[in-house]
C-alpha cells in the first residue's frame, strides 16, 4: 500500500485553518481525508496556562516530539493513538485511536516549528491574514463558539503578541504555498464575503503554469487576476492575486490552466459535480460563493494528486 499524502495547513488562531481544511476534505471526499489539529500536543490545559502564564503558542506548551513522532507514523502509514484537547472546555479528553486514510491534513499553530516535522509533508500551506482581520475573526470565533467576551479575547490577543511574533509568523518561510484572505479596501468591512486572496507560489514544488494569463489581450482577466514576480522573507517567489470581484468566468480561465494538467481534476473542476468549492457561511449564517476560495481549494487540491501521482 502507498503511504498517505500529507498536507500541512498551518498558521496563527482564526487565521482560517479549519475553513480552508474543511474546504480541502470536501473537494478529495471527506471519506478519503484524516484531518489531525496540533493543537491536540498542547501540553497544559487552560487553567494551567493561565497559573503557569504561558500561553498555547509556545513551544514549551505543547509537546512537539509527540506531535513529530505521530507525523512520521502517519507518514508511514501506521495508526497513532491522538490526544483530545477541547477548545469549548480548555481540558483533555480521552486519547482516540486513528488510522490514516489517503489523504492526511494536519492543521494547527506549530506544525512546522520543528526539523523532523517538517520533512513529514508533501505540500506545506502557511495562511497570513492581515492582522486587523484576523483579530475580527478571533473576537467573532471565539464570542460566538468557545464562551469568551470580547474583551477577553483582545486581552489574550495582546497577551499572546511576543509569540506570535516569535513562533508561529517565522514559519511561513518553510512553506510552499503562502495564503493571504484580504478586504478589498482598506475597510475590514467584508461584502458578501468579498475578499481577495493573495498566492504566494515558492518553486519549492512545481506549480500550474500560469503565465499565460499574463498573455496579451486578457485585459478582461487582468482586472481581477494578477501575476507577478516578487520576493517573500527575501527569496523569489511567484505572486498569483485573485480579486473578490472576479466572476466565474474569469476565475474558470485559472481552473481550466490547473484541471488541463491534472484529468483527475476534470471531476472536480465541475461545479455542479462538487457545488462545496468555494463555499463560505455569511455572518448571518448564511451560505456565500468565494470563487478566490474555491480557487485556493483547488490548486492545493492540485498538489495533493500530483503528490499522489510522484509517490505511486
């Protein structure tokens, strides 16, 4: 049997973690997907944090050689038995026994914060929200799901600021595929859920080839796509922007560039065939098309059967 393919997603709290994973695991079919949150390695409980005054996202608060240890069995293949922590609680739960399936997707604060952890991956997504938008989605998270007040979740915020600083945004240079969700504007107002996505393409695996969209006579495209060359922590890297204003029509011209070079996408390339794609709950609960989001979904989705396909 050929090892699991597996896919980091990692990034700072409500940086959109679960959203994107969730988006992921529905385009490869959910029974196909084991998803594991690092967080489950934290080493201390809520009310232990907060007597010890550390907090989550520091190494020393979770235990990453456990987490290491577990990736490399499930890279092999092999089950592990996980922790449980519980964020509705901020306690443990009884360990859970897990098989990896197909496809595996670790998401959480530290996955790549140690050498061995990271050699465990076959692509590496860092998500880098811009930090006024992140907090909006922190205080509405944590609010409305895990019980805090606002107040409290600007205090933690503040708090947790030097290891952010220190642990979590340091990762982003190991990753192959840096995702940034950004308002339109200035504004943090979101319409619709309108945002564009900034793609930062590192030639640590080999992307879609999209220069053609660069072609003369896309100036209909280019005003919603861009391509470019930049540097990210100073090394060259390609830049792919897709605007929340783009229409279907548009953001199809870049799904046909990745689905022609993959058949195995041509089943997930069809909407009607896969409507979860691009799939986002408005702040009223109601559901909302993200086609910058269903753009991201699919290229890593991209990466994961080319992924399969290496390791046959």
């Amino acid at each position: 049997m050929s090892r699991p393919i597996i896919l980091g997603i990692v990034g700072d709290s409500a940086a959109g973690k679960t959203t994107l994973t969730k988006g992921i695991a529905q385009v490869l079919g959910v029974e196909n997907v084991t998803v594991i949150c690092t967080d489950d390695y934290h080493r201390y409980d809520r009310t232990s944090r907060a007597e010890l005054g550390i907090t989550a996202l520091h190494p020393d608060c979770n235990y990453l050689d456990i987490m290491q240890q577990h990736l490399s069995q499930l890279r092999m293949g092999q089950p592990i038995l996980k922790p449980i922590y519980s964020h509705k609680t901020g306690t443990f739960e009884a360990p859970e026994y897990i098989k990896p399936s197909k496809f595996v997707i670790i998401e959480g604060l530290l996955g790549y914060s140690t050498r061995g952890a990271r050699d465990c991956y076959d692509i590496k997504v860092y998500l880098a929200p811009p930090e006024q938008l992140r907090a909006k989605w922190k205080v509405k998270r944590d609010t409305q799901k895990r019980g805090y007040s606002e107040e409290q979740v600007l205090q933690e915020l503040e708090k947790r600021e030097p290891d952010s600083e220190a642990y979590i945004r340091p990762q982003r240079k190991w990753s192959d595929i840096v995702v940034s969700f950004y308002p339109p504007s200035s504004e943090l107002e979101e319409v619709n859920g309108n945002l564009n996505v900034r793609l930062v393409l590192r030639p640590t695996i080999p992307h879609p080839d999209f220069t053609e969209i660069l072609a003369s006579g896309n100036g209909n495209l280019s005003s919603a796509i861009r391509l470019e060359l930049d540097r990210d922590m100073g090394k060259p890297v390609d830049v792919l922007e897709v605007d929340g204003h783009a229409t279907l029509e548009q953001v199809n011209k870049l799904e046909q560039i990745i689905c022609s070079d993959m058949p195995h996408l041509k089943s997930i390339c069809d909407r009607e065939a896969n409507p979860e794609l691009g799939k986002i709950s408005g702040t009223t609960g109601e559901t909302l098309q993200s086609y910058p989001l269903a753009l991201t979904q699919l290229l890593i989705t991209y990466h994961i059967l080319k992924a399969t396909q290496t390791h046959l």
